[in-house]
C-alpha cells in the first residue's frame, strides 16, 4: 500500500484554519477563566498562537499552525 502524505491533511496550508468566528463561538465558556498575567498573547487575539512569559528573558511560544504537505514522499 502506497501512502499518500497529500491524503493525510484535507486542508491546504497555512491558511486552513479554523475562522476566528468559529474559534469564538467554540471558546464563548473559557471566558470566566482567570488569565494569567504572564499570558502574553491568548484567546482574546483569535490568534493561532499563544505566548506565556516564562522568566525575564525568556517565554514559550505554542501554536497550532502547521503547513501540510505539499508533495506525497
């Protein structure tokens, strides 16, 4: 059996993502949650992406972007 990589992702890219209004509408119950002062960037920027402030110097950045593939091997 051949595998297709192309076959594995139905969505084309970096621009497959879900709308910010759908992502709204999914996260609407996470609002009463208290958000850390370390969060840099969260939910309220509908963004792909999260930045938390680690130290001084340093923060993790986390994001759910990924590019599918473009060719099958």
């Amino acid at each position: 059996m051949e595998l297709k990589l192309t076959e594995l992702s139905n969505g084309g890219g970096c621009g497959c993502k879900i709308e910010p209004r759908i992502l709204n509408r999914i996260l609407k119950n996470t609002t009463n949650m208290r958000i850390p002062e370390e969060l840099l960037v969260g939910i309220e920027t509908s963004d792909d992406a999260a930045v938390y402030q680690l130290n001084e110097d340093q923060a993790l950045i986390a994001t759910t972007d990924f590019f599918s593939p473009i060719v099958d091997n």
